[in-house]
C-alpha cells in the first residue's frame, strides 16, 4: 500500500530534550516536506527536499532540522525543543514532475511541557 | 506574494443539503489551486486541483470548484452532503513559476454535517 508512515503519532517531552520525528514514504517519490498546523492558521510549510541531499527553508524553519540521505527518508530533528513547537507535524511526499500534488502522512502530536 | 483566505471557518449543513466552502485568492501569477480534505486524526487528503485547464474542476466524492479569475476565487461544491463529509476542508494556492514545493494553506473549513 502506497503511503507515508510518520512516527512516532504522539510524543509529549520537555523543555531542551532533543527529539526526532520520523517520515518514511514509499513510493519513491523524489518531493518531501514537513508542515506545522496550528489552530486558525492552517499548516506552514517548515522544510522541504527537492531529492537526496538537497534540503530548503519553508516559511517557519526557525528551531528545526532536517536531513535527507535516503531518498525515502525525511527526518524532522527538533534539537533543543521549545513549548512553542507544540503543534500537529505533517509530513509530504510526491512526485516532482506532477506539480504540487503531495501525499501526507497521518500526522504527529508533539507537545513540549 | 501570494496568499489565501477560506471566509468561513465553519460550516454546518443538513444531510442531503448542498455544500458550499469559499475560498479567495491572492496571486501575482495564474496560480495552482487545491483543495484538501482532512478527516478527523488523519492526514490530508487531495480532493481536487486546478491548474490552469479547465475552469470547473471534478474532483473524488462528488466534490466540484470552479476557478473564477474575475472575483480571484476558487469556492468548493457538492449538491448533497454526506455524514462522512464532515471533516476540515484546506483551500491551497501555489505559484505556478514558485518553487515547486511552496504552498500556501488557508487557516481551514470545519464541516459539521447533521442528520
């Protein structure tokens, strides 16, 4: 089954522990994408990978990282997390060729006390 | 810059009614429109896109939009709504010439759907 696979589904942690979200897709598609959704704002885009290696800002990159060394892999890092990163994290995939139609995993629910 | 604006952020309808979710638009270029849905604890869902062919988009579950330049909107239909439509609808736009993964979501539409 074609799909992206986002782990772990929910995570509560605290203040300054560093912390990994996972995103695996299976469907080799070349596009990945992280997203934030918060209430009334719909979601924002945090990071985005055109391919392997190559890695871009979103428009609320402040406080993540990301890494793309497998092309099916795509993980959100938050390194010294903050309670205002608490939100509802989407990851994306899709073909590049097929303009701006991506496939999003179930999301994650990261609270950070 | 483009961006994107959903009027309602909640919507309530009777089975069987006609649905109706507006969304307007703002775009220096002919943008790429979309429309998502998300069901409760899911991720989302394409529902329909528009880039520039034909003006009147069909998309899964009876859903249709149609693409009006002149009023820069792009509203969501469906004749009848179903008890399983009830979930948040996201208006998107994208720069057709932008980077290809830059999208803008509207801050979203709760759909309540009642017997």
């Amino acid at each position: 089954e074609a799909q992206v696979t986002q782990n772990p589904r929910y995570l509560i942690t605290v203040t300054g522990k560093k912390l990994t979200v996972t995103c695996s897709q299976n469907m080799n598609h070349e596009y990945m994408s992280w997203y934030r959704q918060d209430p009334g704002l719909g979601l924002r885009q945090i990071y985005y990978s055109m391919n392997v290696e190559v890695t871009d800002k979103g428009d609320v990159p402040e406080g993540y990282k990301v890494s793309r060394k497998e092309k099916r892999n795509f993980p959100l890092i938050l390194e010294s997390p903050s309670p205002n990163q608490t939100s509802l994290y989407f990851c994306a995939s899709g073909l590049v060729p097929v303009k701006n139609i991506q496939y999003f995993g179930a999301g994650t629910r990261l609270s950070v006390l | 810059a483009q961006s994107v604006t959903q009027l309602d952020s909640h919507v309530s309808v009777s089975e069987g009614t006609p649905v109706l979710l507006r969304c307007n638009y703002s775009s220096s270029y002919s943008p790429s429109l979309f429309w998502y849905v998300q069901h409760p604890n899911k991720g989302l869902q394409l529902l329909l896109k528009y880039t520039s062919a034909a003006t009147l988009v069909k998309g899964i579950n009876g859903f249709e939009a149609e693409f009006k330049k002149s009023e820069t909107s792009f509203h969501l239909t469906k004749p009848s709504a179903h008890m399983s439509d009830a979930a948040e609808y996201f208006c998107v736009v994208s720069l057709t010439t932008d980077s290809w993964g830059k999208l803008q979501f509207g801050a979203g539409t709760q759909v309540v759907v009642t017997p």
